[in-house]
C-alpha cells in the first residue's frame, strides 16, 4: 500500500493575508486620494471657503447698490442733483457746456 506524505507549506498560510493585505491598501489609497477621498475633501472645503468669501462680497456690492437705487428712487435727491451725479458718473457733458477739470488735491 502506497501512502503519500505531503509537505506542509507556509506559502498556503500567508495567501490569505497577502490578499487581504493588497486589498485594504487598494481601498485606503483611494479613500485619502479618490475623487472622493479625504484629499479631495479637503481641496473642496477650500474651494468652498473661497466661493462663499466671493458671495459675501458680491452680496455686500448687491446690497449697497439696492441701497442707492432705494434713495434715487423715493423722491429724497432732487432732479438737478441727480443729473450731476448721472454726469459725473458716465462723464456725459453737453455740447453748450463747459468743462473745468481740477486735481483731486484741489477738491476740499
């Protein structure tokens, strides 16, 4: 009768644990580096924290503005006063109309 005698090999027990080994490395290297890893996450939460400081100034500039079209608007600046400012604004001036240009120092 014929028996057979196998080796035992320690190959066979670390086949498990080297899979297991490659698969949490795969998984934890996309978790900090994927598209939705915490690399990512963190790139997005500045981004943004940069938008909303754009929002908070194009909302402050919004703000102002309703603000000045409120006091044109409610009859308080009275016609000549707002043609002034209109043509100081646009630098709009008549033909009939003569302009005298003065430095910023000059104005007090």
């Amino acid at each position: 009768m014929w028996t057979r005698h196998h080796k035992r090999r320690n190959t066979g027990r670390l086949i498990v644990p080297a899979i297991t080994a490659i698969g949490l490395s795969y998984f934890g290297f996309h978790a900090y580096q994927g598209d939705y890893g915490l690399n990512a996450k963190a790139q997005l939460e500045v981004r943004m924290a940069e938008l909303q400081q754009d929002l908070d100034a194009l909302t402050r500039t919004r703000l102002d503005l309703e603000e000045r079209l409120r006091q044109l608007s409610d009859g308080t600046m009275e016609r000549d006063m707002l043609d002034e400012q209109v043509r100081r604004a646009l630098d709009f001036v008549r033909d009939n109309e003569i302009v005298i240009l003065r430095h910023v120092d000059d104005q007090h």
